[in-house]
C-alpha cells in the first residue's frame, strides 16, 4: 500500500475517533477500506465509480476468511457505508474533487424490513391525529426523536416551549440530553401543556395521558401510533421506534452531520446512528 494511502487511512481513523465512533468501529471501518485499497491498487483521489463497482461485485462472491460461504449481505453493506464515509471525509479534507459513490445505485443486500417512513407519510400521519396529545405524542417521537421510554416518562415540567427545548432527564444508559423543538413541535407541546393544565387542574407530572388523564404506558403509545399509522391508511405498521429511525434518516439526507445526529438521538457512539445513513443516496 503506498504512503498516500496509508496516510490518508490514518487521517480517516483519526477522524472517526473524532466525531465520537466507538473504538469497535473505527477498527471496521479502517479495515474496510483497507481492504479496499488491497483490492484497488489506487490512491484516494484516483477512485473512479466503475472501482466502486468492480469491488462491490467481488465483496458478493468473496470466500470468507475463516469458514465456507461468503460475506453476509449486512456486511457487504458494511463495506459500502465505510466507502462512503472515507469518501465523504476526503472529498470535505480537500483532498479530492470527486465523489466516487455519487450517483451510485447500488442494492443493499442486508436491508431489513423497518424501513423509515418518507415525508409524505409523516405528513399523512400527522394529518390523522384528531387531538392535542395524539399531535404531540407524534412530535416527540418524530421531531425530537425520543424513544418509547423516554416519551412515556417525559414530565410536563420537562418541556420548555417558550425556550425552544425540552429535557431527557431519563435517557438510555442514564444519560441526560437536551433536545431542541422545531416551531410546530414546540406548538404542539404548547397546546397539550395548554390542554393538561384544563382537564386536569390538579396537575400531571407526566406529558403523555391518557383520555382521563391516566399515565400513558409504552404499550399504549405503541397501539396510539399504530391507530393512527392505520387511520392514515400506511400499509406498514407504525412503531414509535419507526418514527425515530424517520427523523434521523431525514436529518442525515438534509446534511445535518452525523455526529449532531448521534447527539440529537442520544448515542453514545456514532456508529450506532451510522445505519440511519444506509437509506439515503439510493438506499445506499
């Protein structure tokens, strides 16, 4: 491998180790490309679509290295989203003009069946809320992203409209965020504030209740979510993690960075939000 090369992958797994990748990923990644370099005797800015494609067509009928059979579909993938990721530092770096995956359409292979909802279909399911708390609910799954969990023990006092944000004060692992609410997410909240402080006068801790002001459970957001996926007539079943898989794939085509993104969902490490960016590009 020549020095440019080798240099420039080790300016790659600097980067990843910037952007907060776990030490598991940047070891992936570097390794795929790696490999990719052994495959294609070529530096960096000398990378044309047609490379792209001769090594995703080898990646299909490589033997694996330990074992009979070939690379798993998943892992095929794998590789495409490290080519992207490199690519996509370098050609930010400067140091390459060109974008060898740009317009590529390549199939994912491992491809599962939760695939994100498209703007359209959030527009239809938002349509379909008939009252204050089902608007709101939606919006804290899909505009702030929030998890299950974390929409269910959302208290009122967490949500601050007037300051544009809210809190996650239980988030997975423990961990504490703060998420910026978009002017129709803060509307929204407003509105189901609005609506708790008549109906119940006493108070509610919690945001989400229910119709007689019943602490909403997961179970319950899963079955509101899937009604109103029904009343907008989606073919698929709408989960609350869906929605979440929605926004970050949304974010990541508007070219919000992937390391903004991994903050907003509350990773730990970027590549667990990488996934996201497998539907964007041509479900690259």
């Amino acid at each position: 491998m020549e020095q440019q090369t080798t240099g420039a992958l080790a300016g790659f797994r600097d980067y990843l180790c910037a952007v907060g990748y776990s030490a598991g990923g940047v070891r992936m990644l570097a390794h795929c490309m790696r490999h990719f370099f052994d495959y294609r005797s070529l530096q960096p800015g000398e990378v044309k679509p047609a490379d792209i494609v001769s090594f995703y067509d080898h990646l299909q009928v490589r033997p694996l290295l330990r074992g009979d059979g070939v690379l798993s579909g998943k892992m095929v993938d794998h590789y495409l989203y490290s080519l992207r990721v490199f690519f996509d530092w370098l050609q930010a770096m400067g140091a390459s003009d060109q974008h060898p995956m740009s317009g590529l359409q390549l199939p994912r292979l491992g491809a599962g069946k939760r695939l994100p909802l498209s703007v359209a279909e959030i527009t239809a399911l938002f349509a379909a809320a008939y009252h204050e708390r089902e608007d709101a609910a939606l919006h804290l799954l899909y505009s702030c992203g929030l998890r299950r969990s974390e929409a269910v023990a959302l208290e009122a006092a967490d949500v601050w409209p007037e300051r544009g944000v809210l809190y996650v004060r239980r988030g997975k692992g423990s961990r504490r965020r703060v998420v910026p609410l978009a002017s129709r997410a803060s509307a929204s909240l407003s509105a189901c504030l609005c609506w708790l402080s008549v109906r119940l006068p006493g108070g509610s801790q919690q945001l989400l209740v229910g119709s007689r002001g019943q602490a909403m459970t997961g179970d319950r957001l899963c079955r509101l979510v899937r009604e109103l996926g029904e009343r907008a007539g989606l073919e698929a079943p709408v989960t609350p993690h869906r929605l979440r898989h929605s926004i970050a794939t949304h974010l990541l085509a508007r070219g919000m960075a992937l390391e903004q993104v991994r903050d907003f969902l509350g990773h730990r490490h970027a590549d667990t939000t990488q996934i996201y960016a497998h539907y964007q590009n041509g479900g690259l």
